[in-house]
C-alpha cells in the first residue's frame, strides 16, 4: 500500500540526512538528467557520488541509459546535485515513488530544478539530438502527485501551477539551444 503522508516525509527526510552527512557544501539546483544526458554528472567538480542503492528509501530505476547515481559537485563554480537515472511511473512505480527523490532535494535545500527528458515529437524541422525548451505540458498519465493526503512541510496544498516551467529559467534555456 501507500506509505501514510507522515511516514513519507520521515523517510525522505531520512534520505536527506544521510546525503548531508557525505557532502561539504549542500546544492540550492538540481538537475535530473534524462536518456542519454546521464554523462555530465561526471562532469562535476569535487564531486560526491552516491549509489540510489545506498540512499535510504531511494527508488531505483530499472531503465537503461540510467545509473541511478546522485552526484553533488560543482560546476561553474556553483554547488549542484545531479540526478543521473530515475525510476518512472511506466515501470510500475507509485507517484510517491517516482517524486521521492524530488522532495529529498527540497528538504536538502534544493530550490530550482531543472527536468530533462528525451522526447519525440511531431516537428519535422528537429533532427534526433535537437535541444529544446518546454513551456508547457498536458498530464494525459492519470496520475498527480497533489493527489491524497498532503504533508505542508513538502510545500503547499495546490502550488501555482500556472507557470510551473519558470519564465526566467526558459529563457536561459532558450539562449543556450
């Protein structure tokens, strides 16, 4: 069954604890790094690596293309954590399941994510490997995390899901693809 709400924010907040205890410096962004992305997390500088395996709670992911490692280090001279692999709601995992590692970030202090993902899609003018910005989406899954009993201490009820893909962060993203 479902975890009771309280017993998720002790387990995510025991994952956090532990990642804590192994890292100097905690990261105020995270970056999930999608199919094929997984690479840059050895990228990062002076960095800690940890195995989802070794991470209390953590799910892993049974998906090729993704590690299932968190690694924070820096790169540009900023502290960030780096999600390479996670687990996915088509593998038969539960919305608390697949969210888990984003609400083990907040509680580390994480305050800006950013999601990549491989994508299909419909534009003829994209080659394979083209970059691009999302500004929004259409959840046709079922399945919403907001759904259920709610805990504040992972964040409002219902947040603004008005612009949920920050303007600010889309257009820096926009200079760079």
């Amino acid at each position: 069954g479902v975890p009771a709400v309280s017993v998720l924010y002790e387990q995510a907040a025991e994952a956090a604890a532990y990642i804590r205890a192994r890292i100097t410096t905690a990261p105020d962004l995270a970056i999930v790094l999608g199919s094929g992305l997984g690479d840059f997390a050895g990228t990062l500088q002076d960095a800690t690596s940890l195995s989802y395996a070794e991470i209390p709670h953590w799910p892993a992911s049974a998906v090729v293309g993704h590690e299932g490692r968190l690694v924070i280090g820096t790169v540009g001279g900023r502290c960030i954590a780096a999600l390479a692999g996670r687990c996915h709601l088509y593998e038969g995992h539960r919305v608390e399941t697949v969210t888990f590692g984003v609400r083990v970030l907040r509680l580390l202090g994480v305050a800006t994510l950013v999601l990549t993902n491989a994508a299909g899609g419909i534009n003829t003018a994209f080659g394979e490997g083209t970059l691009m910005v999302i500004d929004d989406h259409i959840n046709l899954s079922g399945a919403n995390p907001l759904v259920g009993a709610n805990d504040e201490r992972f964040g409002p009820r219902f947040p603004d899901m008005s612009e949920i893909y920050t303007p600010a962060l889309r257009e820096i993203g926009r200079a760079h693809v």
